[in-house]
C-alpha cells in the first residue's frame, strides 16, 4: 500500500535519509525503531510531504506521492500525528477536532466522524470546550490520534506516541492504536522510541540506524533479535 | 529580601539615569541656534537633567511595581484582570450598549461638527484594526505595511469615481477588489517568511506603494495628490445645498432644510456600518473552516500541514481578506477627505494601526475599540499642544506595555464554548 525506495532527505547540507527502503502492506501495523537521530520522524515527514525527498521514490497504490504538498497527500489517505502531539493549545477541543476533518470538504461529516473519535477516547468528549493546552499529555496524545482520525485516513503515521505520557496511559494509547487497526481498518506505520512496545504490537518492524535501514522482520522476531536487544531493548541497559 | 531589592532597584535605575544622559544629552542638551547668522551650540543641560531625573525615578518605581506584582501571582487582583473578566461576562451587553451610543451619537446635544470628525476618525481606526487584526491577530502575520491596502483602496476608489464618474457604492466593492489582489500580491512573496522577516518585507512593501503614488505621475499626480473625488451620495441623492438643475438632494426629498452636518452624519453612519461589516464578517469567519484555519496556522504550522490544511491558500485569504477591508476604509477616507495624497499614507499610519492591534490585545476585537479610544483620543486631547503629541502618543504606548504586556484585553475567547458545565 505504501513503498518508500531509496529515499533520500537533507536539511541543507545534512543528509538524515541515506536511501530508505520501506513497505507497509494494507491492514498491518508496522514499526520503525531507532535511536535519537536516526531520522525516524524525517522519514515520517518525508512521507507526509513536509520535508521532501531529493532522490527516491514514495508510491501510495502505485501512485507516486514523493511531490506532492502535504494537504494532497492527507486528502489521498496519509494522516500523520506528530511527534510531541502538536495541538493548537489554545484553540478549543472541538476546534482541533474540526480542523482534522478539515480536507473532508468543510467537515461535512463531522457529526460521525467526532463520534467514532468519541467512541476510541471518551475523555474527549467531555473536555470539547477546553483548550487544547489545557489537557494532561496522556489527553492531547489521545486528541492528536483523534485529530489525525478525522480525515478518515487509511494509513496513519503516528510519530512517539509515547513520548512524555504516564506509563498508564500508554498502555491504553497502545491499545486505541490496535483498535484503529483492527476495528476501522486503517493501517498503522508507527515510529517509536520505545521499542519493546511498539515491536509487540506491531506485524513487522524495521530498524532505523544513521537515515539507513539496518534491519527488518517481524515483529516477534525483531524482539528476539540479539542486536535489537542490545542495542534498543532491556539488554542494552 | 526587602533590602535587596532597593539597593539592586537604585543600582537600575542609576544605570538607566546613565542611559538617559547619553541619550538624551546630545539630542535635547546641545542645542544649535541661528545667532547674528552663525550657528551656536545653546547647551539646556537643566531641561536634560529633568529627563535624567524622570527615567531613574520611573525605573525604580516600575522595578517596585514589578517586583510586587511577581510577589502577587496567581492571585487574580489586578486591575486590567478585573476589567477583562468584567468585560466576558457582560460582554454581550456591553457591545449592544457600546453600539446603541454610536447609533445616537450624531443625536447627542454635544455632537457638534468637531466631535463628529473625531468620531468619524476613530470609527475609520476602529475598522482598519479589525481589518488588521484579521492578519495580525487571527492569522498570526505580523503585517508593518497595511497602510499600502488602505492607499490602494483610497486611490481606486478616487481614479474610479474622478475618471468614470461611478458611484460610491460601485467603486466600494471594486477598491476592496483591488486592495484584496494587492493583498495577494504581497502575500505571495512572503509565504516562507515568518516572524521578524515576514515584518520587514511588509514595512518595505507599505514603502514601495507609497513611492509608486509618489512617482506615477501621469496616474495619480504624485505629490499634488487626487482633487475633486466625488462624495457619497444617499442611494443617488446627493448632500448639495444648490444641486444642478433638476436633481433632487437629499434634503428637498426629505423636505428638510439644508444643512451641512446632514453629510457629516451619513458619512458617520456610514463608516460605522462599514466598520460593524468588518467586525462581524471577522466573529463569523472564526467559526468557519477557513477562519479556525488562520488560527490553527499561527498556533502550529507544521501541525497544520500534517493535517491537510493547504498553508499557501490560507495565508493568502487571511491577507486577500484583511486588505479588502482595508481597501474598503480607504475608499472611505477618499471620499470623506475628497482629496488624497500619498502623505497620508506614511509608515506613521501602520504603525498606528500594529499599536492599536497589538495594544488592544492581539485577536481581541473589543481591545481594539478601546486601545483605539485611548490611542486616538489621546493624540486629539493633545492637539493643541502639536509638538508634545508624539511624546503622548509613545508614552502611552510604554506605559500598556509596562502594566499590560499582553495588551489590554489580553484573554482570547475560545471560538466554541458550551454552556455552563462543558
């Protein structure tokens, strides 16, 4: 569904994509692992069409999207949650939410969508009329997923989830992830620091290390894999 | 704790005298005077020391007031608080009331001639600071050259009604036209531009609109300025005491006397419509996709982005929009003043509107009522004292920046709210 080949990104003169290989089929959830630095939320924003790719090509059902603007390639089916959640915190609830369906043509099915992001995050419901800024960061990750959820997207990218939430809470964000996957159908390609979680959760993973992809597999065998143990998981501490 | 801060108060404010002495010593100390035809330096060191003296004395009081004030937060005392939360809840009622006084000002005994200009003026000030704060405070674009809408606007309107005779509610719509592709003109340059950058392109860009009025000559008569702009007429009657033969005025339809302030007051009227559009249009377009999408744009633009918010067409609309409306309060001054020229659209005038947007409390539509009221008023209390005005008008500016940082009405509404258990 989605092919990223040899792509490669800079920042000016920096190059932080050597040439990335990726693939992630209809209905998986596939993980990215990686240390700081390794270009996991380049690659994210590469393919969201924030940063674009020099070289290399990114095809979304065999349509090439590598030079598009990024509010094309939302409205073809790419949400992203970006990393450190990014809310407009001092805009209302309800007004991020709307601003997630913005590319539905004037949020037109605002109504079901807002109830189907609801139904994944009570909470929200009840905090429509606060500021964005004003939720815990557990709330704002979940209001992220749900922003990102109202341009009825088929694939998500989520970029750390994780990042800075309360471990509980993680596991819950960790489950509504599973969820968008199995219930609405939407295919997850997700960036994690936290590589035991994410590789659990997800079908296959792949191992980021200097903008180059150093390994992939599946995600139980990732796991197991002595160099990712040591290098990214409890071993390596 | 105490102590301390008096003695680190004195070693400031002795620093800042110094500041001031440097400053102020050369500029205001050494004055050249014209005597028997040579020029003499005239030192005023007396009138230096007095300057000295007020800043030292000031800047110790203000490190007081600021240090009281770090030793009071998060208790909700202050004055400017108390204002604002009095204004959000009667906020409502206070706009209803705010517009039924301007509805029977030109009524009121006292309204004479005088008033009513500075009314009509500050009503104008009022609509380009909505207008402006639609870029400003909506959109998040500091803009340092709106006066070049409101020149655009004035000029359109004036070429368009001296050269083809059309009427005012013809060339209205048609100078707003042009101001909203001069806005779009601007802002495609700009697009990649932010903050302190995205200002000085717009200051350059207020200048290039000036010194083309300037020098296109054959156009718009460069420093001699547009005479004989046609004034508005009520819906084709025109306010004229001896009017051509055959045409009816507004006075013998109305069977009323003749009488110049008939005018006055429909121009008043006028502008207070226009400017109540403005401030309407912008409560509206909050709500709306593209209006939440400005505010998104300046909160978090890469947010906007990962969310398929096109930034390019929205920073265009946000200045397309607010120029229109600045278009449309030039066409305004064009036919109020029936003369223009490009002095009247310096940097002074966008630097005004900014102080009024940005003193108002960026966003906040009824700060820029009052921090218009305040700014305006004050350069008129101090009319008759020309030279001192400048100095009003600064200080003014310095003193809300001190007790006010954020502006006057520095809390922005949230755009949805639900009743009282949301």
């Amino acid at each position: 569904m989605l092919n990223i080949s040899k792509v490669e990104t800079f920042y000016g003169n920096i190059q932080a994509l050597r040439g990335v290989d990726v693939k992630v089929n209809e209905g998986e959830i596939v993980a990215l692992i990686g240390s700081n630095g390794a270009g996991k939320s380049t690659l994210l924003m590469t393919i969201s069409g924030v940063n674009k790719a020099a070289t290399g090509e990114i095809f979304f059902d065999s349509k090439s999207i590598a030079n598009l603007p990024p509010h094309d390639i939302v409205n073809l089916g790419i949400s992203q949650v970006p990393e450190g959640r990014r809310i407009f915190s001092r805009l209302t609830v309800e007004d991020n939410l709307r601003l997630g369906a913005s590319v539905n043509e004037k949020g037109k099915n605002f109504d079901q969508d807002s109830k189907d992001v609801y139904d994944l995050f009570p909470v929200l419901k009840d905090r429509l009329s606060q500021r964005g800024g004003t939720l815990s960061g557990g709330e704002q990750q979940m209001l992220a997923i749900g922003r990102a959820m109202m341009a009825r997207p088929r694939v998500l990218l989520l970029d750390e989830p994780s990042l800075g939430i309360a471990p509980k809470l993680v596991n819950q964000i960790f489950a509504s992830i599973k969820n968008i996957n199995k219930e609405k159908k939407v295919t997850v390609f997700l960036v994690e620091q936290n590589a035991k979680k994410a590789l659990e959760l997800a079908d296959r993973g792949y191992v980021l290390v200097n903008g180059k992809i150093s390994l992939e597999g599946l995600g139980k065998d990732l796991l197991n894999n002595p160099d990712v143990q040591a290098a990214y998981l409890e071993g390596g501490k | 704790m105490g102590k301390d801060l008096i003695q680190k108060s004195l070693k400031d404010s002795l620093f800042t005298g110094i500041i001031a002495l440097a400053l102020f010593g050369p500029i205001v100390g050494l004055r050249t005077v014209a005597k028997n035809e040579v020029l003499v330096v005239e030192p005023k060191w007396f009138v230096v020391l007095l300057i000295v003296i007020f800043c030292a004395v000031g800047r110790f009081f203000i490190n007081i007031y600021s240090y009281k004030k770090e030793k009071r937060r998060g208790e909700p005392s202050s004055f400017g608080k108390a204002i604002s939360n009095f204004l959000d809840e009667k906020g409502a009622q206070i706009a209803i009331a705010a517009i039924a006084f301007s509805i029977i000002f030109p009524f009121m005994p006292f309204a004479d001639r005088y008033w009513m200009d500075i009314a009509i003026m500050m009503m104008t000030y009022i609509m380009l600071g909505w207008g402006l704060n639609i870029v400003i405070g909506l959109a998040g674009l500091l803009d340092l050259g709106y006066v070049a809408f409101y020149a655009v606007g004035a000029y359109s309107y004036a070429l368009f009604a001296i050269h083809f005779g059309w009427s005012f509610w013809i060339c209205l719509p048609i100078a707003g036209l042009f101001a909203g592709m001069f806005g779009i003109l601007l802002g495609f340059p700009v697009l990649r531009l932010r903050g302190d950058y995205l200002a000085i392109v717009t200051l350059a860009f207020g200048e290039m609109i000036r010194i083309l009025l300037l020098n296109w000559y054959e156009l718009t008569k460069g420093p001699d300025g547009l005479t004989g702009i046609p004034r508005p007429s009520f819906f084709g009657l025109p306010f004229k005491r001896y009017p051509d033969e055959g045409v009816e005025t507004f006075h013998t339809f109305f069977g009323l006397e003749y009488d110049p302030m008939q005018r006055i007051v429909f121009l008043y009227y006028l502008i207070l419509v226009l400017a109540l559009i403005t401030n309407a249009f912008t409560i509206k377009i909050r709500r709306l996709p593209v209006g939440r999408a400005w505010e998104a744009l300046r909160e978090d633009e890469i947010a906007c982005k990962s969310l398929g918010v096109n930034p390019r067409n929205t920073k265009l609309t946000a200045f397309a929009i607010g120029a229109m409306f600045g278009g449309f309060a030039g066409s305004f001054f064009a036919t109020r003043q029936a003369f223009i020229s490009p002095e009247s659209f310096t940097f002074i005038e966008s630097a005004i509107i900014v102080a009024i947007v940005v003193l108002g409390g960026m966003g906040s539509q009824t700060g820029v009522v009052l921090s218009t009221i305040f700014l305006i008023g004050l350069i008129e209390v101090f009319r008759d004292f020309e030279s001192y005005r400048m100095v009003a008008f600064g200080g003014a500016m310095v003193l809300i920046m001190i007790f006010r940082p954020r502006g006057i009405l520095a809390k922005r509404k949230p755009t949805i709210t639900m009743g009282k258990h949301g």
